[in-house]
C-alpha cells in the first residue's frame, strides 16, 4: 500500500543506475540511489526508520553484488540518515564536512516531532570520510561527481552527478510533487543551486522525494521558490507576518504540491532575506516549525 515500505520501488535509470523511491514523497517518505558499476556499490541516502532502512537493503541486495561500499548521504536531515547504521559495517559513510557536524548536533532530534512513527532501532552513524571540495567516485565505468554548490535546502547539501549518464541526485534541493523546504537553508540560495544544476543539462534528475523525472523539475522548483519570493515583497510591502501572509495567500498556484505548510517556514527565510540576510543565516526553527502546525491545523501527517 502507499506509504508502507513494501511500496517503495527499485527503478534502473540507467546502465547500473538505480533509484529508490518512497510514495508518496510525503514527510520523510525520501528517495535514495544505488550505482552497481565495477563491483563495489555506492548508495546515496538511506531511509527514516529501521523497517525502511531494512527494505532498501533487501532491496540493494537484489540488484548488487555485495553490500555497498559507499554510502553518500545528501545533506544531514533523517529521513536520508537514520539508515546509515544498517550499512555502516560495510560501507563508507561521505558527507559534506558540515552536514557530519549538524548530524552529530541534532542526533535523533527528529523523532521527536512525530512520536507516534514507529521509528525502531536508530542511532546515529556519523560520516566517516567528509569533503569540502567537489570529489569523485569512480565506480567502475562510472564517474560520481560529489559537489556542494552553496546553501539551498541546507546550508550543505551534496549533489552527485554522473556526467556520462546526464543523471542527477539532487537531494531535498529538488522535489517532484512535493513542496521545496528551506527551514535551514534559503530560498534565494535554493534559486542559485538550481539555476546551476540546470547549467549541467541533466537528461535524468532523481529529487530527494517524489517521482524521478526530468530538468522539468528545476523548472518547478525555481518556479515555487519565486512565487515564495513575490509572497514576501508583498507581505512586507504591507505589513504582515509570514504567517499571515502565508494564510492570505493559500497554496494556490502550487496547491497539487504536498505538504504545503511549508509555505510558512520558506515565507520566513525570504522575509529574512529581503531584509538583509545571508543564505543559511540562524532562525528560531522551533519556533518555524510551531508556526507551520498551526498554519496546518495540526502536525503534519508523516508515514514514515
């Protein structure tokens, strides 16, 4: 069923190229990727809970020789981490040098939002191998490019590109059906990262949630987090509050788009930036997150 773990899919994109996808792409339903090339297999992101994490091994373990020997986590949230200790015995865990400082800060932090998921064995497993410069993979036939172009979803997401393949893992820079997030990132920065992921001229983009599509994606993207931008210059312009603005304005033209609340956390990141803050600059996430709940009318549902 939709939402269950059974229901996650293992899709080839491409010679030894494989997407993993969680419907409905919802809170913590994320997507993660595996290249099988030249015998030592590389996954990029895991899974939220212990029984997702199990299935996408199941799931590798199908398609791949052995265990992974990589494992490339995007940027630090964990729905994309939390899987880490299920491969680590075997694989190298590689991050961004400060998506391993912001796992080790926030820990299991994110269980807490929704207690009633039935989250199982976690622990964090911290990246052991970290960069700060773009590096490569080179996985038989198969080149990984590494790169972190700036802050967008977070102030340190990875992208991985396979420049022979045109293939693209995004992380939660891109979505597909489901709404941008920039609770810790930026909306401007979220803009820029894009605009430089469509200079590469991908063919296949994976999105950290969602369906796996094309550069029609970015376009989708760039086009929300702009209406977010027009939403705030109209906002200030009239004296409201993010979250007024945010209920004024409705999710409309963006309504097809899941978990719309996070209208309101992206609305503060660009309040904050029209008045002169930096991409990434500190904000009271608690106090966002709360915002957003009410703005939703309760918790947002998560099945993971």
């Amino acid at each position: 069923m939709t939402g269950s773990p059974s229901a996650a899919r293992l899709q080839e994109i491409a010679e030894d190229v494989y997407a993993y996808v969680q419907p409905d792409g919802g809170w913590c339903l994320n997507n993660a990727g595996l290249i099988t090339a030249g015998g030592s297999p590389a996954l990029i992101d895991t899974a939220a809970t212990e029984a997702r994490a199990l299935a996408l091994r199941k799931a590798v373990g199908d398609v791949a020789p052995r265990a992974p020997r990589y494992v490339v986590n995007t940027h630090p949230h964990g729905d994309h981490t939390f899987g880490n200790r299920f491969f680590a015995d075997e694989a190298v865990i590689i991050a961004h040098e400060a998506t391993r400082a912001e796992m080790d800060l926030a820990g299991l932090h994110l269980t807490s939002l929704w207690p009633g998921v039935c989250w199982g064995d976690l622990s964090v497993e911290l990246p052991t191998l970290t960069f700060r410069e773009p590096i490569t993979l080179h996985l038989g036939d198969v080149r990984a490019e590494l790169m972190h172009l700036g802050t967008a979803h977070t102030t340190n997401d990875t992208m991985v590109w396979l420049p022979d393949q045109r293939v693209l893992f995004t992380g939660d820079v891109v979505m597909s059906g489901a709404t941008p997030f920039c609770l810790t990132g930026s909306v401007s920065g979220s803009i820029s990262v894009v605009e430089r992921l469509r200079a590469l001229s991908p063919k296949i983009v994976v999105p950290g949630h969602g369906p796996v599509g094309g550069p029609e994606l970015l376009d989708t993207t760039e086009s929300y987090l702009r209406h977010v931008q027009r939403l705030a210059a109209d906002g200030i312009a009239e004296g409201l509050t993010p979250l007024r603005t945010a209920r004024e304005a409705g999710p409309a033209p963006f309504a097809h788009l899941l978990d719309s609340e996070r209208l309101v956390p992206n609305l503060h990141r660009a309040f904050a930036e029209a008045a002169g803050a930096a991409p990434g600059h500190p904000l009271d996430i608690g106090e966002l997150f709360s915002e957003m709940v009410d703005f939703h009318g309760g918790l947002p549902h998560c099945a993971a």
